[in-house]
C-alpha cells in the first residue's frame, strides 16, 4: 500500500475529526433552521390563513396549535378535548368567532377577508352562543364588507349576513342594508354575488321603505329569473313570489318587460325545484289580478309584459300546464293544478259558494 499502519492511523483519526466537526455543525445548523421555522410558524393575531374552527383552542395566552399536531387526547365525558365545537356544546366560550371579528379589522388582503368571513359563516352556524353574544357594532363591520372593491368579499359578506340573519336580535340591524343588497343584485352580474344576495333578501321580511328600490330593480331580477343559472333563478323567483303577494308591487311585477321566449321556463324538461316555485309564482300573480281590488282597476300592459306573456289573450300558458299535469314529479303536478284551477275560478268567486254552473274554459274544452 506504500503507507505504513501508524501513518495510516494517522490519517484515519484526522479523517474522524474532520467528519466528527462537519457533523456537529451540520446538526447545530439544523437545529437553528429548526427553531427558526418554529418561529415562523406561530399565527400572527391577523393571520391571513383560513381558520379552522374544529381545532383545539388555546387557553389563555396561548397561541393555537398548527394544524399538523396531533390530534388532542379524548376527554372524560366523550370526544376530543379543546375543539372549539366541543368546548361550544359543553357551554364553553372557544373565543374562535371573536378572533375571527377582531381579525376582520385588521389590513387584509382580498382573498384573506374572503376567507376570513367564509371561516365566520361556518362559525355562526356551528358555535350558536358565541354568534349570538356578537353585537350589532359585529352587523356594521359585516355591512363595511359589501362597499369592498372586490366581488367576492361582497359574496361572502353577504352569506355571513344570511347566517347572522337566523338570530332574531340581529334582523332588524340587518334590514337596513336591504337595499344597498338590491342595489349589489342589480348593478353586479355576477351568479355568486346573486345567489348569495337573494337568498338573505328571502331571511328577511322586506319593510315597506324598500319598496321604491324593489320597483327600480324589479327589471334585474326578472333577468336573473331568464338566466341559465338555476340556484339564481330559484332564488330570485321566490323572491319575485314573495313580492307578487304585495298589492302594491302586483302592478309593476306583472307590467314588468320579459323575453319572448318567457313561458320556456315551463317546459317539464326544467329542473323540478325550478318549475315548482315558477308555478307558485304563476299562482299568485294568477290570484293577485284576480283580487277585487285588483280587477276593478283598468290596468294598461306593455306588449312585452309578464302579463301578457302569462294570460295574455295570444299567450300559450295552457299548453304548458297541461304537460305537467303529468310531471314525474308530485310537487309539480299538484302546483300545476292549482294554477289551472286559480285561472279558471277567479279568488273572489272561490270564496264564496255559489249553485251556478262555472263557465265554460279552455280546459274544460280540453278535458
């Protein structure tokens, strides 16, 4: 080998030496980038991140775990110990949807106050005692949300406020953002933003003071109802059911301009939650021209109207509700028959009895 053994001896233990220094400061290197990470990772009080509300909560001046950690030790009486949900049942107040309020005041981004006010929806509808020890100052920071320059900060504004909508204390609060919601659905074309909109407009029972509003957008909404987007559609046709029922506002939905092909929204091939609450609508507006109040006023229609799209003497509605007379679907059928017998007798005649034979009807002739 041309090296002698203590020469060769030699070398090894220098070659240990080296190796033993290398491995030490490679281990205290690793050790720094550890503890340094460690650091990084304790959530700021403003965190941008997604807040998960089924995690163990802190006690007090801790910080929470991150979401790698194990899942905690089950507690005595059943289930994880310290998830917010379970700290809820037991009566225990997580603190987790006041974090997430006090974080909303904080400079965020866009997408991190969308996903902050996704996180306090959640909230509001799994931790109900600590959503209804919120305050109306809580309502007045939500309603900031919907004057945000992007879309979907007002979507998700708007379901936070569908979910606080469900306590009581807070509707009235909730009202007054009526109509600058009206004013969101009717400026801003945007499915998400519509569905989220009508559906809290549906939670609430409209005051008379939205009422002007209500005629301004009556336009919008029935666009949204001529759309391709179902939910949308469902949603603002109960609306549109729910306002037809207001004496007021019978005149302006029914004079209210609607596509050619309007009655298209009746063909059994639409989706069946759909053409149920279509012909709900139909039923009403049915009932609501027939009111004595109603009928005794000689009421002028545009040519385009939803009314004469409907009962119109050219309109073709019979043929439509003959169809799904026979839907596979009951709900259907049912509603189809009730507005077939709202066309037929008139609500002030079916109020009262009477031993005279009705007139004669296209669906009399039919049958």
């Amino acid at each position: 080998m041309g090296k002698s053994i203590p020469q060769y001896l030699g070398q090894l233990d220098i070659r240990k030496s080296v190796v033993s220094l290398a491995t030490g400061a490679g281990a205290i290197y690793l050790l720094y980038k550890a503890i340094k990470a460690g650091i990084k990772c304790k959530p700021p009080l403003c965190s941008n991140s997604p807040i998960c509300i089924a995690r163990e909560c802190p006690g007090p001046g801790e910080r929470a775990l991150p979401q790698e950690a194990p899942a905690p030790e089950a507690s005595a009486v059943g289930g994880p110990k310290g998830l917010a949900v379970e700290r809820e049942r037991h009566g225990r107040d997580s603190g987790e949807l006041r974090r997430l309020l006090n974080s909303l005041e904080c400079k965020q981004d866009e997408y991190a106050k969308s996903m902050i006010l996704h996180s306090i929806t959640r909230c509001v509808y799994l931790l109900e005692a600590e959503a209804s020890a919120c305050t109306t100052d809580d309502i007045v920071l939500l309603g900031y949300m919907l004057d945000d320059k992007d879309n979907s900060v007002k979507t998700q504004a708007l379901n936070t406020l569908k979910a606080f909508s469900g306590i009581r204390k807070f509707r009235l609060k909730i009202q007054e953002h009526s109509i600058k919601v009206l004013e969101l659905i009717s400026t801003i074309w945007d499915t998400e933003l519509h569905i989220a909109g009508l559906r809290l407009l549906n939670n609430l029972p409209l005051p008379d003071y939205v009422h002007p509003q209500l005629r301004r957008v009556m336009p919008a909404l029935m666009e949204i109802l001529q759309s391709d987007y179902i939910l949308a559609q469902v949603q603002a046709v109960r609306l549109l059911s729910y306002l037809a029922q207001k004496n007021d506002l019978l005149y302006d939905i029914l004079n209210c301009q609607v596509h050619s092909n309007f009655l298209n929204l009746f063909q059994p091939t639409q989706s069946g939650s759909l053409l149920y609450e279509v012909l709900v609508f139909a039923e009403r507006l049915s009932e609501g021209r027939n009111a004595p109040h109603y009928h005794v006023v000689k009421w002028h229609y545009n040519e385009q109207s939803l009314h004469e799209s409907l009962f119109g003497e050219e309109s073709r509605l019979a043929d439509r509700l003959l169809a799904l007379v026979i839907h596979p679907e009951e709900d259907v059928q049912i509603q189809a028959c009730k507005v077939i017998v709202s066309l037929q007798y008139p609500q002030d005649l079916r109020a009262r009895p009477s031993s005279c034979q009705p007139s004669r009807s296209y669906f009399k002739n039919t049958e």
